[in-house]
C-alpha cells in the first residue's frame, strides 16, 4: 500500500463527495454560453465508487428533474479510452426507477445500517438529498450498509448509467495515445499526444514531474505482430526532449518540490517526446503500441472535478510501425545494451537458479574477476566456484553474441580477445591460452588466422575477454 496515494485519494473522495449535490452553486460564475445545466439543486442521489487504493473514482449524480451526470477517473480495466465527465437525460423508465431508489435511500439511511451485505472495503459511498419536514436534508452513508435489495438495484442501476456516455453530452474528456516510435542512435523517440476532447480546459502535472515511485504512470507497450514479445516501459518522471515546445506554470507541492503544471485547452492536444531504452532485445519487425496512464489531473471549471484518474489508449487503434533493423545492433548500443543490463541483474551464488541467461564471469567481493565468461541457461543451477578466489557469478554478456569463434570468422562482438587451443591430451587441465596473441577486434571485422609451431590449426581458436 503506498500512504502516499492513500492520502491523494482521500482528497479526492472528500472533495467528490462535498460537491454532488452543490454543482450549480459551483459553476454559477462560469461563461453562460457554456452552462452546466444540471437541473437545480432538488433531490437526487448520487454514487462515489473508489477503485481502491491504486485506482481512480467513478461519480454518478442524479437528479429527479431528469438530470444525470456520469463521471469516470477509473476506466483503466475498461473497453471505454480516456476518461471524462459526461451529461445526460434519464429515459422515462431510467427516471421512475431512479425515483424509487431515491426514496427506498432516504429511508434506509434514516434507518440506519441493515448488516444484510458483506464488507467490502474500499466500499462506493452513496449521497442523497431527501425532503424532510419541508426542509432539505442530506443524508450519506456506505453502500453495504443498505439492505440487500437495494445494495443490488442501486448497483444495478450505476452499471447502466455507462449507456448515457456515449449519447450524452461530453463536458470533459480527456484521452492519451502513443503518437510515434521511432528507432534512432541509441534507442528509440517516442512522442505520447494527449487530448482534451470536451469544452473545458484540464491541467495535470507535466509528464517529467510525474512520480512513478508513487504510482504515476505513462506506461507503453510495445507487442510483436505474433504477441510473443511485450515491451513494457513507464516514461512517467523521465526527461522530456521538447521541454522548450511546453509551455506550463511552476507550482510547489506541500512537500516543498517545484513542480511544472500544463493545461490543455478546450478541443486541443499536446505531445510530449521522450528517449527511451529498452531493457529487452527488440527484433526488427512490425509492433504496435498502446497506452496506460495514471496521474492526478484536473478541469477546474467544472464540479465534480476529476481526481486521480487511470485510462488507456484506444486499444482498437494502436499506433502501428515496422521496425527495419534489430535493437541492439550497432556495437555501441550493444555494448550500452549489456552494460545497463549487466547492473540489473543480481549475482549468483552456487546452486542458485539462473534466472536471467547470459555469459556469467566468477568475481570477488575485492573486486577481481575471472579471465573468461561461462555460459548459463535460465532455469539451471549456478556451478561451484573456487572459495579461495571467487565469491559469486556475475552476469556480464548477452547469449544473442558468441564469445568464441574460429580464425577466419567475423567476430561477433566488440572487444579484447585472445588466441587459444583446444587441449585434448590425457590429463589435460584445461584449454591452452597465449597471451602474446591478444588483440581488440571491432564487432563485423574478420578474425585473423595465426601459425603456431607445434600446434594443429583445427585446434586453434578465438575467446572473448571483456569489453
């Protein structure tokens, strides 16, 4: 559990749940050409679903003038992409069963909790406005406290209220896709659009002062044309490459850190490009790419507003693109590619399961390490080691490039290599090595050949040192 988000959405169920039933004291001082119009502030009753501590809130406001507003921040397990605020007209039958559940409300939260439903926490929260004694009074209280049958009907009910989404009236729709990925030196550009889609302007933190520690995402997926291959990388806090192209303003958290806030404008968009590097071999092909964002965003013009909020691109229209070369290819984003993994993965102690394959070199904690790397299969156990020199295995290479070859071939990865000879004698302690025949080869370049006196050619061969 993260106190952080904890307390992130217990602002925002405080603030959703002061503001259901005051919407048209809200935004009475907002432009007349663009009116709310929720139907006065007369009976009604509404629904604040938490999605736990690591989702949005979904709202239902409904009024008995007919009145309805829909407001989804928690869509992420959803067919629906992008979240938004939303209005709409009951039918005549939606309007008379809402009437009922209306009145079967103020009397159960008169009444007090029926312990007829199972505890469930976090639980929706339910709001209802009564008329008691000439006066209005409002009345609030947790969904399992209501007897059983109303549990259900009033969950019936707000499940199919997502029906007036797509026939009612958009007043905030925010939505977020992968704009473009393009392979370049090094790693890869990947431009994310957001768009606001309603009439109101939204504004959330700049996507390099998210916090992905505290559960921010701008998460992309990339998946191979087969499904086989999932590239998943969060660019949530990571450094913009068109920080200049955004305009925003500073803002200084309760914690004390300066922060960059941007707005986007009513039917605008805005992209942000990052430089990405991945931490999984990429093969050349065609992938497609979709989107998970989950950030703290707001349309301050509009109540209830919209919270901490967690969508998906459109999953029906992903960006599509054809990858011509593999990643890593060069031998810098090679040698790039094996040093950042290197620092990932954890060593290994004999007998201990290989969980990442690799070339894996016998080092000591006092920082010597052994002249070649042996190879390990995931799944496998680590070999013994030799107590008095070394301590642990320590993954160094990627199985993709050998770190052996013959004399004559091309030399398949960049660095120090040594010229050795197989020793097949009775007795043998091991392949022969000569020193004197150490040489750098650049990854693609033919391996010379060497005559050694007394040594069969069949016998020679080529070994990887480091990089």
């Amino acid at each position: 559990m993260n106190p952080a988000r904890v307390i992130r959405k217990l602002f925002v169920f405080i603030a959703l749940a002061s503001s259901f039933f005051t919407i048209n004291q809200e935004v009475s001082g907002m432009n007349s050409n663009t009116p709310i119009n929720l139907g006065g502030t007369g009976e009604g009753f509404g629904i604040v679903q938490l999605g736990g501590h690591g989702y949005g809130s979904n709202q239902l406001g409904v009024w008995l003038s007919g009145n309805v507003r829909i407001g989804l921040s928690d869509t992420v397990s959803d067919d629906f992409n992008g979240i938004g605020i939303f209005d709409a007209r009951l039918s005549p039958e939606d309007l008379k069963q809402a009437t009922e559940i209306h009145d079967q409300l103020c009397n159960a939260a008169e009444n007090g909790p029926a312990h007829e439903v199972r505890v469930v926490e976090p639980s929706p929260a339910y709001y209802v406005d009564c008329t008691r004694d000439g006066k209005e009074v409002t009345l609030s209280g947790k969904m399992y406290e209501l007897p059983e049958t109303l549990f259900n009907s009033l969950h019936r009910f707000n499940s199919s209220m997502k029906r007036y989404v797509t026939d009612g009236r958009t007043v905030v729709k925010l939505d977020a896709r992968v704009a473009s990925v393009k392979q370049e030196k090094n790693g890869f550009m990947i431009a994310i659009e957001f768009s606001n889609r309603g009439a109101f302007s939204i504004g959330f933190r700049r996507p390099d002062d998210l916090e992905s520690a505290q559960g921010d995402q701008l998460n992309v997926q990339g998946s191979s044309a087969d499904g086989k291959l999932i590239w998943d990388t969060n660019l949530a806090g990571m450094p913009l490459l068109n920080e200049s192209e955004i305009s925003g303003h500073p803002v200084t958290t309760s914690m004390g850190k300066n922060v960059t806030y941007v707005t986007i404008a009513p039917y605008s968009s805005i992209t942000f490009k990052f430089f990405a590097l991945p931490k999984i071999k990429i093969p050349k092909g065609t992938y497609t790419f979709n989107l998970v964002a989950a950030l703290d965003a707001s349309a301050p013009d509009v109540a209830p507003s919209l919270g901490y909020v967690d969508f998906h691109s459109d999953y029906k229209s992903p960006y599509r693109i054809p990858f011509d070369h593999d990643f890593p290819s060069t031998p810098e984003e090679w040698k790039d590619f094996e040093t950042r993994k290197a620092k990932e993965v954890s060593f290994l102690t004999p007998g201990a399961t290989v969980a990442e394959s690799g070339y894996y070199r016998a080092a000591s904690i006092a920082g010597t390490r052994d002249q070649f790397v042996r190879k390990f299969e995931q799944g496998t156990a680590a070999p013994d080691l030799d107590f008095q020199r070394w301590d642990r295995w320590e993954w160094e290479a990627d199985l993709a490039r050998a770190t052996v070859c013959k004399p004559g071939d091309t030399c398949p990865r960049e660095g120090r290599w040594i010229l050795r000879a197989k020793d097949y004698s009775y007795g043998s302690k091991g392949d022969l090595t000569y020193p004197q025949y150490q040489q750098r080869f650049r990854m693609g370049e033919p391996v010379p050949a060497r005559d050694l006196a007394n040594v069969d050619a069949s016998r020679l061969f080529w070994e990887w040192l480091s990089a």
